[in-house]
C-alpha cells in the first residue's frame, strides 16, 4: 500500500510538473506575440505566470520581463505605484542572479540604477547597493552612469565627514574606477563616447581633491607592499597621467610597471616620465617602443604620428619615416599628408640647388597634400587652403615646358629621397 502512494505521489509530481511546463510554454508564446506588437500591458500577465511557475526556462524570460515591468514603471498612475514597479523590477534582478548567477553578477548595480534612473528617492540605498555590486564584481560592470555615480556619491560621504569614506579610499576607488573605464574604452568601442564622458566627470569631480601632492602622499605610502603588483601600478599610472606625470613617484611607478610588464602601455607610461624629467635620449627610445608594439592599427598609427609631429619634429628624415608608417597603418590618417606636405616645403631651399629644384619641392608639397582630402574628406577645407599656398611657389606648365620635363622623372635628393613625374604635355 505504501508503495503504490509513493507511486501515486510522484507521478502526481511529475505529471503537474509536466503540466506546468507546457502551460508555461504556452504562456510565453502569448507573452512574446504582445511584446511582438509592443503591447506591454497585455504581455505582464502570461509573462508573470511563467516567471512564478518555470524562473529557470531561459535568460530571455528576465531581459524581457525588465521591459515589460519598465513599461509599467514609466506609466504608473502616481509615485506610490511606480515605487512599487521599481521594487518588482529589482526583486527581478535578484531572481535573475539566483538562477543565472554567471549572467548577471554585479546584479546589486543594476538594481540600484533602477531606483536611481527612476528618480526614485533612496540616496543611500543606491549608494550601498552599488558599494556592494562594484566591490564584489567590478570587472563585470559595464554602465558608465553607474560607475560615475558611485564615485559622486561616495566622495560626497566623504565631504559630510562619514569616517568609514576616508581620503584613502576615495583615492583607491578613483584608482579602480578610472581603470575600468579605460578597459570598457578599449573593449567596448562602441560606447566610447559614454565612458569618456564618464571619465570627464569622475575626473571634474576629483579635480580639487586629488591633486597631485595628494596622489604622491598616497601612492608613496601604498608602493612598498604594491610594487610588484602589475595591475595596482597601471591602474595608478592611469590615475596620475594626466596632471601629475612630472612627479618623482609617477617615474618610480613607470619603470616599475615596465620592469614587471613590458607592453606598449607600460613603455608610453615610463616614455612619458622620462620625458617629463628632460630625459629625452631615453624617452624617444621607450616612445618608439610603445609605437611598435602597440597591437591595434589605429592606435598604432597615431603613436607613430605623434613621434613624427612631437619628439621626433626636428629629425626630418625619422620625422617622414613615422608619417608614412602612420599612413600604413591608418590609410585614412590625413593629417599625416598635411604634416609630410609641409615638411617638404618648409625644406625647399635647404634641399634645391637650383630655382627649378626649388619650385619641385613645392611640386611635390602640393601633390602630397592632395592626397591628405582624398584619405579624409574632413579635411578638405586645409587642404584647398595649402595647395593655394604650395601652388604660388611650384612649378608651372610652363616651368616643366621650358625645362622640357614633360613626361619626365626628375628625383628629388636631400633627406626628401622621392622621385617626380611630370605630366605630359
């Protein structure tokens, strides 16, 4: 008897669990046809069935329920009953994490930008909810916003005098902050713009709390037990890039983060320093550096533009070397032309022996920034205006007539080294 009510008892079980998965089947094809037709008021009620009766069919169960549940945020008749869809939304988020813990980890920060972007008034609670999201998962967060209000709010803490926001860490908050925006920056291109403006504002924001004798007091007292931490000290360098690269720690730093990990990073990080101290033998050697190992083609041309147009501006012949790499490896760098056209012109009569040669080498200046508009049309308004320039010196028809060139190859020495053909008649 005993067994046949424990056979009774789990086909029973089975049977309603059975049941449960085909009503919820059915259920979320009937939600899913109303938010085909973005018909959210209608999709809420099959869509919370299957929420209750099946949380662990699939991740699209969740990314839709936070649309429908912002729908009713965003209609709600009155405060009190869009407070109320907010915390539906966040209890959401909590059921997401339970049974999708790996897509969703730093759940705590999206449900604190959901009281926070639904103007929902609970300073603290997003400011806790986010200390534990960004201390926990930080490498999983991805809002700029939210990353910019964790900051705001957690040095306005430290303003009202709350003793466990010390100076310390709203400097190791920056420091971890600012790393991740540079991370999301390179991996997620697209958003670029979102992150930078992220940056400015967490940067504006420390501006007159960080400064740099502030950084140097801290990072000198955190070095001893970081210094062969590779990531504490790029996220370090990162911090004092901007205001504070002229300092004696920002060096030190530098030629650590190098000695651990050499990169193209690390070498413009210790180029940079370097430079900053007057070493510039040492610092060109470490910007070059940087240029060649840089991985991505875009930054890799701009590195090597940069040498052409800063270090390297008076060493014409390395100056042209760099413009054309950076042209090899971004086809679309038009300012590179412009620079390389007006180094050949600005070369005229120190490579020209002769009137003619003189006016080739504007020949040529001219020719070469043509090709800055075609590589980028934004610059057509520049490049009219030095070809107006180049063309007052340059050859005319009747110079290459005269000379009998037409058709011809004339070289151009010097440490120029290129090579024109004039045009037939």
């Amino acid at each position: 008897m005993r067994v046949f009510l424990l056979l009774t008892v789990l086909l029973f079980g089975l049977n309603s669990n059975a049941q449960k998965k085909i009503d919820c089947s059915l259920q979320t094809k009937e939600y899913q046809e109303f938010l085909s037709i973005k018909n959210f008021e209608e999709a809420f009620g099959p869509w919370e069935f299957v929420a209750k009766n099946c949380p662990t069919q699939s991740e699209s169960l969740y990314l839709e329920g936070v649309k429908i549940i912002q729908y009713k945020i965003d209609n709600a008749k009155n405060e009190e009953e869009k407070e109320t869809s907010v915390r539906q939304l966040m209890k959401l988020y909590d059921q997401y994490h339970k049974n999708f813990p790996n897509s969703i980890e730093d759940y705590e920060v999206y449900k604190a930008m959901a009281l926070f972007d639904n103007s929902i008034d609970s300073k603290d609670e997003v400011f806790q909810l986010l200390d534990n999201g960004i201390n926990s998962s930080l490498n999983k967060v991805t809002s700029g916003n939210a990353i910019f209000n964790y900051f705001k709010l957690l040095t306005e803490k430290n303003k009202n005098g709350d003793k466990s926001v010390t100076n310390d860490k709203v400097i190791e908050k920056f420091t971890l902050l600012n790393n991740r925006i540079v991370t999301l920056n390179e991996t997620n291109p697209a958003e670029k713009e979102t992150y930078v403006a992220a940056s400015r504002a967490i940067n504006a924001i420390a501006d007159n709390f960080l400064t740099c004798d502030v950084l140097t007091e801290y990072y000198e007292k955190k070095l001893a037990q970081n210094q062969e931490n590779a990531a504490w000290l790029e996220a370090s360098l990162n911090v004092m890039y901007e205001k504070c690269a002229a300092t004696p720690i920002f060096l030190t730093l530098a030629e650590k983060y190098y000695a651990l990990k050499v990169s193209a990073q690390s070498a413009n990080y210790f180029a940079t320093a370097l430079l900053k101290n007057r070493k510039f033998d040492e610092a060109k050697k470490y910007f070059l550096e940087s240029a060649n190992l840089e991985k991505n083609t875009s930054s890799k041309a701009t590195k090597y533009y940069t040498l052409a147009t800063g270090i390297y501006s008076n060493d014409k012949p390395k100056a042209k070397e760099f413009l054309l790499k950076s042209i090899e490896f971004n086809p679309k760098l038009g300012k590179a032309y412009l620079f390389l056209a007006q180094l050949y012109a600005n070369s005229a009569s120190d490579c020209a022996k002769t009137d003619f040669e003189k006016k080739a080498v504007y020949y040529l200046a001219t020719q070469t920034v043509k090709k800055a508009s075609v590589a980028d049309e934004v610059l057509k308004t520049n490049v009219a205006m030095f070809v107006n320039d180049f063309s007052k010196e340059s050859l005319s028809e009747s110079d290459i007539s005269n000379a009998k060139m037409n058709g011809k190859t004339m070289t151009i020495g010097c440490w120029i080294n290129e090579k024109i053909t004039f045009p037939s008649k």
